[in-house]
C-alpha cells in the first residue's frame, strides 16, 4: 500500500470521525475511530483500500497521526468564534503550508520598528480590539504589507467587507502568508512567512465572498502601500506550475531550489471548479497534480527551475510517473507567459536532442486549486519517503539507447 493510499485512508477515518461527532482535529478523540475503521472503511468507497491491508496502514497511519502536529492539541480550546462573527464551526486544522525561508529583497524598503501594541499583536500573538484598527474600514488600491518586515502579502483586489472589525482578505500574495494550527486547538492561525511575524487567522466556509476564505488580519499587522510604492508583486515573485505525478515528490524538490519563496501542491488543467482529491483520484476531472512555485526571478530564473523539474520527473513517461499511473499524473508544464513557454519549449527540444522521448505537455496556465492542507509540505514532515522522484541528470547525460 502506498503512502498516498493511506491518507486517502487518513481522510475517510477522519470523516468518519467526524461524522460521528468526534473532534478529528483532536488525537484523543479519533483514535477510537482507528478501531472501528477496518469495517466501517471497506464500506466507504472512497476508501478504495482493500481490506487485508487495512491494518497496516492504518498501524502507519497512527504513526503519522502522532508525528503530526496537526493532530497534537496545544492548548484547551477557549470558546470559538471569538474572532468570528459569522458562524461557528471546527476549523479544519492545515499544516505548515510554506517552507520557512526568507523572502529575501522583498524586505529591502526600511520599516521603522514597532511600538510596544505592535509588539503585543505581532510578536506577542495578540488580538487589536474589532473596529479599532486602522485598516478594517480601508479601501483603497494597494498593496498591504507586513508592518515588521515590509513583505508584500495581500492585495487591496482581494480586500473585502465582512464588518467583522478586522481586514478581511479572500486570498493572499502567492507563498506570502503561512498557516499552522493555532494554540486553541480550534483555528487556524497566519503568520508572514518572510518574518513569521502574526497576523491573525483564516477561516473557511463562512460562504461570504464566492473564494469561501477569510484571512481576518490585524490592522496592526499590516502597512497599506499605494500603488507604485512597492510591487514585490512583479518583481520579486514569480510563479510557476509544473505537474510531474504525484506533487509530493515534485513539491519536496522544488521547495529545495535557491531562490524559490514557496511552494503549494494542488490540482490544474481539469474541467471542475474546486476538486476534491478523490475526484482528481477517478481521472474524470482530468486535472493533473501540480505544483505551483514562487519564486524571486532576481535569485533564480525560470529555467533554472524548470531544468530540476524536467530532472526530478521522467518527461518521457505518458499519463503516468513510477507507480502511479492515470492522466492526473501526466508530465506538463502550465505557462504563464511567452517567455515561460519559450523556455521550456528550448528546454523539451534540449531533451530530445539528448534522446529522450519528451511527452510533457505545454498549456496556458488555468485556474490552480490548492490541495487539501494535508498534502501540503507533506514529504518534509513524513519520514517514509516514496522515491518515485530521484534527481536524474538528463541535459548532461544522453538517453541511454
Ligand atoms: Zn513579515
């Protein structure tokens, strides 16, 4: 059973969990469902796991369940909803979505240092009083940056009005914004992942704006910039998609490079809005997993990081990579631009100068879903490392014939 196998099990024991009412963000309380999963899962079909090697993965699934701090509880939750107006709800806890690595020349502007509630807030964690900080009420096009160290991390076109006293964003600068589970044990908290400096915490499924997301944000946190002041945006990030099989490896590769600022696993190039991994799972979507990059053009190019991607995937498996085989699989590059595509264009024809039979495909960049939290970063903090993506040197070295 392969380890993605067994999460698809981790998710169907924590819907199970769920379902019967069971925290599944608290170990304690799903571990009684690892006892009752054998049976109740061979009648999920979204399982998809055959019963006789149920307790082994589900023996490797504890394992998980207790090296992950997503499933460890900090803290006695205090009463929910206190930064939430509009509903109460378990948050679903992410993990660390962004590797820690700073952002570099984003924070080349001058920041004065903090006064002492600013201090409370950022440093301290803290929460500024609703309707009391000086951008919940703020709408004007710019850039909001991260009042400690000046990043870039969220854009006035995704700003909107939740009357909740604080910021609200439905979407942040791509790699600028961490999430890791709150010491309540019930939300979700953000920090700035250039500075780890706190910003407040996201909630979902309010349904507010059509994106579902909330990022509540402390004015404190934050340092409005109008336009032409600051545009870390065009240069100091740029991103890239890549689906090479299974984002886990691609990702854990990636990540590594000098120069990028982030990564995220998710789903691109289907015909769904939103999809779930199960559904990317039946082929029927047709997305691909990808990974989407970001990185600082001034430290790295993008052929740079297209040239590990053609390297830690095999270009010339068809709708397949290793064991895993399916068109979600499949070898592409998804573009954002011309000179993206003319890049990986010379590249490809570099490869099959070299021999190899390139079957990536080249596509305009469309709509890139973030995966569920629990694929995010996942190779980082799991110690069974599946070796379908191993660094092969291929513009150096001729196919062999
Ligand atoms: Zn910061």
């Amino acid at each position: 059973m392969s380890v993605k196998q067994v999460l698809v099990v981790a998710a169907a024991i924590t819907a199970l969990a769920a379902a019967e009412g069971r925290d599944p963000t608290s170990q304690a309380q799903i571990e009684p469902a690892f006892e009752k999963a054998p049976h109740e899962l061979t009648a999920q079909p979204s399982a998809r796991a055959p019963a006789a090697t149920l307790p082994r993965a589900l023996a490797k699934l504890l394992d998980w369940f207790r090296a992950h701090v997503q499933w460890r509880r900090a803290a006695r939750p205090r009463a929910p909803g206190y930064n939430s107006p509009f509903s109460l709800f378990r948050q679903e806890h992410s993990e660390v979505r962004i590797p820690v690595k700073p952002a570099g020349s984003d924070t080349d502007r001058p920041v004065p240092p903090l006064n002492d509630e600013e201090k409370r807030i950022i440093i301290g964690r803290g929460t500024e009083r609703p309707f009391s900080g000086k951008y919940w009420d703020h709408f004007e096009p710019g850039l909001y940056a991260c009042r400690q160290c000046g990043t870039a991390l969220y854009s006035s076109k995704s700003k909107f009005r939740s009357e909740c006293g604080w910021p609200s964003f439905d979407d942040e600068i791509p790699g600028a914004v961490r999430r890791r589970p709150d010491p309540d044990g019930l939300r979700t908290e953000i920090t700035c992942t250039a500075c780890g400096g706190h910003l407040g915490h996201v909630f979902k499924g309010e349904r507010i704006t059509p994106k579902n997301v909330r990022h509540c944000v402390n004015s404190a946190s934050l340092t409005f910039r109008p336009p032409g002041q600051h545009s870390p945006e065009k240069s100091g990030r740029e991103e890239a998609i890549f689906a090479g099989g299974c984002f886990w490896g691609v990702e854990h590769h990636l990540e590594q490079v000098d120069g990028v600022i982030g990564v995220t696993s998710g789903y691109t190039g289907g015909r769904v809005a939103n999809p779930t991994y199960e559904q990317v799972c039946t082929g029927k979507t047709h997305h691909a997993e990808a990974v989407r990059v970001v990185f600082d053009p001034r430290r790295v190019t993008y052929e740079r990081v297209a040239r590990v991607f053609f390297e830690i995937h095999d270009p010339a498996q068809l709708n397949r990579q290793g064991p895993d085989v399916g068109t979600q699989y499949r070898s592409a590059v998804f573009y954002a631009d011309r000179g993206q595509k003319e890049t990986a264009e010379k590249l490809i024809a570099e490869l099959r100068a070299n021999g190899y039979e390139v079957v990536t495909e080249l596509l305009p960049a469309s709509e890139f879903f973030p995966a569920e939290d629990y694929h995010q970063n996942y190779l980082a903090t799991h110690p069974a490392r599946p070796t379908c993506h191993i660094r092969t040197p291929r513009f150096d070295v001729p196919a062999k014939r």
